[in-house]
C-alpha cells in the first residue's frame, strides 16, 4: 500500500489531495456532504464569486470569475452512487486510499474516484494555476455543480440552467467532467449525447379464468405482435455523429401470480436513444400509430429526460483535442455514444459542450478507481485548454 495515510512514498500532488478530500465526503446522490463547500472556499481565494442555488434537498454551486466573454464553464456533480456492500470493496469506499494492484500501478480508490471526483479536483487545480499565471486573462471562467445528476436530476444540473436563462447568463464553451475515456487517458472525449425518451405503456384486457379464455381478453397476447413490431421497425440509419436510434424493452409485467389467471392488465416500460434523426415528437407518433394499427386498448405516458445534442467541431472541441494531444501524446476520438449526462441541459444555453474526463472502466462498480497518474496530465489539460480560450496574446 502506497497511501500517504499510512505513510506511503506517494508525493501528493494538489489534484490527489483534493480528491482525496472529496472522496472521504459520503456524497451519496442526493447528498453534497459537504463538497461544494470545500470546493467553493478554493474558488473564493480565486477571486470566483460563488452563489448557491439549493433546491428540494439538491446543492448546486455556480462560481463566476469575470463578467466578460467568452466565459469557459467546467461542469459536474459531487453525487455519488450508493457502494452497496462495503464489504466486497477491498478498501472503505469513503476512505480514498492509494494502492498497487497486481500490475504494480498505484491507483486511487474509492466511490467518486472516476465518477467524477477525481475531475472536479482537477478542474480547480487547473483553474488556480491558470489564474496564477493569466491573473487579467480574456473573458470568464465558471463552475456549475450540483449533487443531482446520479439520482432523478431534476433540482440540479437542470434547475440551475434555467435560473441562469432567466437572468440572462451567457456561456459559450463548457466542459463537463465526466468519466469519458475507456482505454487510457485521452482517447475519447464526448462531442455530443444521444436523447433519452422512456414510454411506460398499459395495455387493457379483461380478466379471467385460463380454462375459460373465451369469456377474457388476454392482454398480453394483444400486445405481443404489436411489441414484436416496436422491436423490429429500423427508426433510422443515424448518421456521421449519432449511431442508429434504438429501441429496448425494460420491464414487462403482466398476472397476479397465479398460473390459472389471465391477467387484466400488462404494463411494459420501454425506452428510445435516439439521434438528431429523430424528434421525440416523431418517435411517440410512429409508436402509438403502430399500436393502434394493432387495435390495442391502452394508455401510454411518456418521458423526456433529454434531447440529443452535438457540438460542431469548433473552438472548444479544438482546444480540447489539441491539449489532450500535446499532454497524453494520444489523439482522442470524438464520440456521442453512451448514457445521457447533464450536457444535455448546459446544451440549451451553451452552443458548445464538450464531455472529458478520465477512463471510465470502474465506475459505479466495486472499488472504483483511477489511475494515480492520470490525476495531474488531466489537470494540465483542463488548464491548457484554458489557455487555449482565454490567454491573451501577450501571455497575461
């Protein structure tokens, strides 16, 4: 073990210290335990002017400094995913710990070390010390973060936006932090997000007696062609940025249990990821037309919990590549794929949002963890892609 806990050989650079600090927070969605406090106190010595917009139980921090443009945002959440059994973890997930594994390469453990605690401490680590060396730098510099984006995400990220709109906040480039790279450090950044619309569909029948089924209307048997059609329909071939839209069956259920009852009801949770191909519009009036081809009785309620945006590959995803590239050697892909993420809302306000931050391989898992030397080369590319948008020309 390399913990400097315990005494270990680690130098501990800014970026572990922090989140080592962060990691001991038991931040467990919806709660901030503290972070934003922490991190707000480091931003304030910056000269950030820090305001909290807490909501229904939800901490959300938004840290300005400047008032110009262009205004660079970094972008994240102090949330965390519950542990489960602390037991199966090889260290406390809320003792941050440095150790080797088999391979003899040092990693820091604990829940939040990828996703996405270990970010956060590099992006005001990065912010410091560009502010130390372009204290009159072009434009502003923002931090949005919340402690909402592991749970339903309705009092953070989302909130937080619409109170900026409101009061006329203008953002040009964010950078969210989130665990994007899957390999190593650098391969992948996220450029865009596809959107995320869930259907929770009831289908009516009439119950009855399996020895009777005359007298019953099975309503699993009228949905089961209708479903096989949802499954199999091509909704579209995507295109250069976005794979093709998808449709996945979550939850079906259907009986009371007893094997000699045909149930009345059946009730399916499906849902669409889907691309700039799609509205969510055309996707809910295809779906309910091919029901009613079906003559199907039924009720069906939707939810959007996001559209799918792109960044153009445009100044942001240009600073970011170049900097990822000149730190890492590595020369990153540009990717929409995966789950959805708060860009989505910055998306609204903000023409360019980018996603990156480390290798995501061991998030939400047991003894999460990231590489312990991966923590400053991603700090000096968040500070380098400051550089890139907000140094001027004479270097101040």
């Amino acid at each position: 073990m390399l913990d400097a806990q315990n005494g270990d050989s680690v130098m501990m650079s800014p970026v572990l210290e922090l989140a080592k600090a962060l990691i001991a927070r038991p931040s467990v969605t919806p709660d901030d335990a503290g972070c934003l406090d922490l991190i707000a106190n480091r931003l304030t010595s910056l000269g950030f002017s820090c305001e909290r917009f807490d909501c229904a139980g939800v901490a959300n921090l938004w840290a300005r400094r400047g008032t110009a443009q262009p205004c660079v945002v970094f972008a994240g959440h102090t949330d965390v995913v519950p542990p489960g059994d602390s037991a199966r973890w090889r260290f406390p997930p809320f003792t941050p710990t440095v150790a080797e594994d088999a391979d003899g390469i040092a990693y820091l453990y604990g829940r939040g070390a990828a996703d996405m605690k270990s970010a956060l401490a590099a992006m005001v680590v990065a912010a410091s010390r560009f502010v130390a060396s372009h204290p009159n730098h072009r434009g502003s510099i923002a931090f949005l973060l919340t402690s909402d984006e592991e749970g339903p995400a309705q009092y953070g990220t989302r909130y937080v936006v619409d109170l900026l709109a409101q009061r006329g906040e203008t953002l040009d480039y964010t950078i969210v932090g989130e665990p994007t790279c899957s390999q190593r450090l650098g391969d992948t950044l996220k450029n865009g997000r596809r959107g995320s619309l869930t259907g929770h569909l009831t289908v009516l029948g009439k119950q009855g007696h399996v020895a009777y089924p005359h007298l019953a209307d099975n309503p699993v048997h009228r949905l089961a062609p209708a479903l096989a059609e949802l499954c199999s329909t091509v909704w579209d071939h995507g295109n250069d940025d976005f794979p093709p839209t998808t449709f996945q069956v979550a939850h079906i259920h259907a009986g009371t249990g007893a094997t000699n009852v045909i149930p009345g009801t059946c009730t399916v949770d499906f849902n669409f990821r889907f691309s700039t191909e799609q509205t969510p519009e055309q996707l809910i009036a295809r779906t309910e037309a091919i029901l009613n081809r079906h003559h199907l009785r039924y009720t069906l309620d939707w939810s959007l919990s996001g559209r799918p945006f792109l960044t153009p590959r445009a100044e942001l995803v240009t600073a970011l590549h170049h900097a990822i590239t000149a730190v890492t050697g590595v020369t990153p892909t540009c990717s929409t794929s995966g789950g959805t993420s708060d860009g989505r809302f910055i998306a609204q306000i903000c023409p360019q949002v980018v996603e990156f931050g480390p290798v995501n391989a061991t998030i939400h898992q047991v003894d999460e963890r990231i590489a312990v030397a991966d923590l400053e080369p991603l700090a000096r590319i968040y500070e380098s892609t400051l550089h890139k948008l907000l140094a001027r020309e004479d270097g101040v």
